[in-house]
C-alpha cells in the first residue's frame, strides 16, 4: 500500500535523534562518524528543520575541527588517533558539514589541504582515499570525485594533475554506456553518478558521453532504481541514477510518479528512510531519498529544499564553501 503521507516531523526526530546517539545499527561506522553527521545536518535541512540552537551548533563546529588532519584534509572520528592522516570522503563530508552550519572557514588550512589532495593521486590520475593506501583497490571514482569537489574548495588553481584526473574517469566509461569504479570493471549508478559530478567540478562535462551515459541510467529504473541490471530497487539509487542524470540536465528523464512511490513506500513509521519498503531506517537511505525526492518535481508537493546535484547539498551550503575559495 502506497504511503502518500509524507512524515516531516518523524523524519526530524530521526535525524535529530542520530546526531545526539549513533543507532545501534551503525556503530560499527564510528570511523565515518563525521559521513553520519553530513546526512543528518543535510536531511534536517532539505526539510526545513535545520535549526540548531547556538551552543548545539558551536559544539558541533569544533568537533568538526578537531577531525582537521596535520597533513591536510579531515578524519573521519575523534574515535581515530590524532595523528592519523585525513581521508578523502571524510573530508568531503567535513566540509559539507561546516558549511551547513555556516562555520567561517578560517580555520581551514588550505595549503594543506592540497598538498594532502596532492598526495592522494596516484600516477594513472585516480586518488587513493590517504596517501598511504596508493595502488589498492580503494583507488576508484569515489575517491575521483571527493578529491575534484574538495579541490573546490581549497582553491589557488589545480590541487594535481586534472588532465590525468579526467582521463582516469575517461578510462572507466564501459561498453554499455555506463561508468565504472575503475577501468574494466561493470557500471554501477554510484559510480556513475561520481563520475559525472567530477567531469562537471573538472571543468570537463562536455568530454562525457551524454547518450550512453543517459541511456544506461534511464534503464536503471524499475518504479525506484537498481544499482546494476539485475538487481532490486534501492532507495540510494534513486537519487545516485537520478542525481547523475540531473548533472547532466536531464533530471526530466526520470519518471517521477513510480520513484515518488517507491521512496515514499520506503518510510519507517519511527522516522527516517530503509532501502526499500519494511526495512529499518539509517541515515545513509534517509538522506539520499530526500535528495532524490528533491531533485524532481516531488520537491515542491512535499516542501523540500533545492538541492545542487553535483555538490550533493543545497545551493546555499556550496555557495558558502565556495565564497573564500
């Protein structure tokens, strides 16, 4: 049975709840402790409930900095040796994370933070999540992309090499049109999504190949998305497909009425979002079905605030990292 009713205030208590205690289901990601925050700051405020009091908001603030590495870049926990390098997905997500609670970024270290970018890409232009793990399999677009957004923000032109970069996604592109975490493995719509983004924060968008790539993502979906042919709907793919079709200007591809169903189907009655219907909710599914829902034209029936594909926050939050860059 289709859930029309869309649970704002339960969605709030959710998310809310997980700021102040992880759910036990997700214990097991304390070393993402600062990727758990991101999606919760960022479902309260696609919902118009991102208001924190003063001392909530600075206490998160310096928690935030303490994640920043001595070698540039951000931790993902305090859980972590002080001394432990950053890594390239907690640095994103740090990032966003300050610029959702509007933090001045005067405490960024900057130089450091590209030396650490730097230090990240490895010689075939793909990044390695620390400088420390070049060469093992981590080395994918997710990394290509954090790094491209990252180096946003640092500013003071390329953080590395960028041609190498956009060649590396080049590579990944496969015969179906899709993209790859690396080269000669299947597409995947995270990976496609990330490839995308990263072509777009490259400068480079107009190397990709729109008709594949839109093709291969218009088949993703089944009511919701799937991940790869064969595979069930998800909610996270819903806004991976649908985001990487929107980076690309055709978020109007995606047939708005089934998705809405399936995402809103996937609600939990305690608030929060599961993969798909009956499951139990986590942070990870309940921000991506808000992203997804707010990238088509379910943002205005359910009230949600914009969101820019490629940054993967509101245009205010990447207007806010961007502003001293």
């Amino acid at each position: 049975m289709t859930q029309a009713t869309f649970k704002r205030n339960a969605h709030a208590s959710y998310f809310t709840r997980c700021l102040r205690a992880m759910p036990s289901q997700a214990q097991e990601q304390d070393s993402n402790r600062v990727t758990l925050a991101f999606f919760c700051l960022s479902g309260l405020a696609l919902i118009g409930k991102l208001d924190p009091s003063a001392e909530d908001r600075d206490a998160w603030i310096e928690w935030l900095w303490t994640l920043q590495a001595p070698g540039g870049g951000f931790r993902g926990s305090t859980g972590e040796p002080a001394s432990a390098p950053g890594n390239l997905p907690s640095t994103y997500t740090a990032l966003a994370c300050l610029a959702l609670l509007r933090a001045p970024l005067d405490r960024l270290d900057r130089k450091a933070l590209r030396s650490f970018l730097a230090a990240c890409q490895a010689e075939d232009g793909s990044f390695s999540p620390t400088p420390d793990t070049q060469g093992l399999f981590q080395n994918d677009m997710r990394m290509a992309y954090t790094a491209s957004l990252a180096a946003k923000v640092a500013g003071g032109g390329p953080a590395f090499d960028e041609p190498a970069a956009i060649d590396f996604v080049m590579r990944c592109q496969t015969w179906e049109g899709g993209y790859s975490g690396r080269p000669g493995i299947e597409s995947h719509g995270g990976t496609n999504y990330c490839a995308l983004a990263a072509l777009s924060l490259l400068g480079a968008l107009d190397k990709a190949d729109v008709a594949g790539s839109s093709r291969w993502l218009v088949q993703r979906q089944i009511g919701g998305f799937q991940g790869r042919p064969g595979k069930l709907e998800d909610v996270c793919y819903s806004f991976w497909c649908g985001g990487a079709l929107a980076t690309i200007g055709l978020a109007s591809l995606v047939n708005e009425e089934p998705n809405t169903e399936f995402l809103l189907d996937s609600q939990s009655p305690i608030g929060g979002f599961g993969k798909e219907p009956e499951e139990f909710p986590d942070p990870f599914h309940s921000y991506l079905a808000l992203s997804a829902l707010s990238l088509t034209g379910a943002r205005e029936k359910l009230e949600l605030a914009e969101i820019d594909p490629v940054y993967n926050m509101p245009p205010w939050a990447r207007d806010w990292l961007l502003a001293e860059a």
